[in-house]
C-alpha cells in the first residue's frame, strides 16, 4: 500500500513537471537529461502524450497563420512621416 | 519581415538618430509590413491597424534618440507598436475571453492525426484566430511573436521587456490554453 502511494506520488510529480515543459521540449530548450525525463513520462503517460502531440499539431497551425507581407503599408507610414511636424 | 545585416541595419539608426528622414524612410521599408501583421492580431480591422503601425513608427521617429543599441532596433519598434495596439485595444469592449485554463479535456479525442481537407484547414484557421484573439493581450503578444512571426525566443522576449524565464512561462501558458481550444472544437466536431 505505502509502495503503491509512493508510486502515484512520483508518477504525479512527474505529471506535474512535464505537463509545464512541453513547450521547452517542442522548442528543444531542454538539456539532454531533462529530455529524456519529459520522454520517459510521455513513454508512459496517455495524457501527456496525447498534449504533446496535439500541442505539435497546434503550433504546425499556428505557424500556418502567418500571413504574407502587406507591401502597401510602407507607402502608408511613409507618407504620415512626411506630414508629421 | 526583411532582416537587414545588423551593421547595415546600425549605420541607418545611427542616420535616423542624427535626423536623417531618408534612413529613417528605409527603416520603415524594412519593417513596415511586419509590424503591420503584428498589429492586426491586437485591433479590430485592417483600416485600425494601418493606423495603428503608421502611429507606431511616428513615435519610434520621435523617439529615436532615446534609442539604445544594446536591443535591435525591430524588437524596440515592435515594443512600441504593442504598446500603441494596447492602448487602441482597450478603448474597445472586450471580446470572448480565452480561458487561460491548461488542463487537458479527459474525454477529448486525440486530434493529433487528424487528416485535414481543404475546407477543414480553413475552419481550423478560423478556430485558431478567435483562440488567440481571445486571449488576454499579455499572452496573445508571446504567441503571436514567438509561434505565428517566427521570432526566436530572446527576441520575443525583448519585445515585451521580460526575461526569457518569464517570457516562456506566458508562452507555454498561451499555447495550452490554445491547444484546449481546438480540444472543445473536436470534441464537438470530432477529429
């Protein structure tokens, strides 16, 4: 039983821990050890590893959102420059 | 946005700062249409943000001696165009709020793989927009610099004057609560 609650302790802490970097670990901000931890608990976490992978698909669309350069802004500023005192 | 070399890009500050309008005029080509995409994210209307980013540069000209050049001179104009889109923001009435909660939805499905038709990338893209709309305004500005610019994270983190620790802290928060977003919208439209 006290095995049992020392177990779900650590595994939580871990829980805990990953679920604040996995955006570290997307951006490989992690030092290799600390990657390793993040992969060992998604090894054995559904949850983790089902924010992980979403959060993946999430950053590929947010990516996806930039937009193309608006050439026309320039003249814009340009001209208010101008007109400035 | 275009990334002049830092040298090239120092000597038209430096003009700028002793009242060259001409370098001043070339920064502003430089930066103008990226600053411009920033600033949508935080206002109503393309028309908003025109005037918005054109405000933005006529304080950087104003400012310019107050310019320093331990920062690059597109993070200190990013910073003032926030700033002036926060200022426009908040004379609006607030629109959907984003929970900032970062728990995962226990029923929701993995949408990780979901195949995507044209038409779903359109509506994904929708989705995605209100997400990050929705978001207050101090963790919209990481995820639209870091996640949708492309800035690194130093720059990022420079722009909002906060140290990179605290910047990622706001970011992973921001991409969590978006990441729940689209959790809500497959759970109702499945993946």
């Amino acid at each position: 039983m006290i095995r049992r609650l020392i177990a779900h302790h650590r595994y939580m802490r871990e829980h805990r821990w990953t679920h604040a970097h996995l955006s570290d670990y997307i951006d490989e901000g992690l030092d290799s050890g600390h990657t390793a931890r993040v992969q060992d608990h998604v090894g054995i976490c559904p949850d983790c590893h089902r924010v992980l992978a979403t959060l993946r698909r999430t950053l590929e669309g947010l990516r996806a959102l930039r937009t193309e350069p608006s050439p026309g802004v320039a003249g814009g500023v340009i001209e208010r420059l101008r007109k400035a005192p | 946005m275009r990334r002049a070399g830092p040298e090239q890009e120092a000597a038209l500050v430096e003009r700028a700062q002793e009242g060259d309008r001409a370098a001043f005029e070339e920064l502003a080509r430089r930066h103008a249409d990226r600053l411009y995409a920033v600033v949508l994210r935080f206002v109503a209307d393309p028309e908003q943000a025109q005037e918005v980013t054109q405000e933005a540069f006529l304080r950087a000209w104003r400012g310019i001696g107050r310019f320093q050049a331990r920062s690059r001179f597109f993070t200190w104009l990013y910073r003032i165009g926030i700033n002036e889109a926060k200022r426009h923001a908040a004379r609006r009435p607030p629109v959907e709020v984003v929970s900032l909660d970062d728990e995962p939805i226990p029923e929701a499905p993995d949408w990780s793989e979901a195949p995507e038709t044209r038409a779903d990338q359109a509506e994904l893209r929708g989705v995605l927009e209100r997400a990050i709309r929705g978001l207050p305004i101090e963790y919209r500005a990481p995820i639209v610099l870091r996640d949708v610019e492309g800035l690194s994270t130093r720059e990022a983190a420079e722009v909002m004057d906060l140290g990179e620790a605290a910047f990622k802290s706001r970011l992973h928060r921001a991409r969590l609560a978006v990441r729940r977003t689209l959790d809500e919208y497959f759970l109702e439209v499945g993946p």
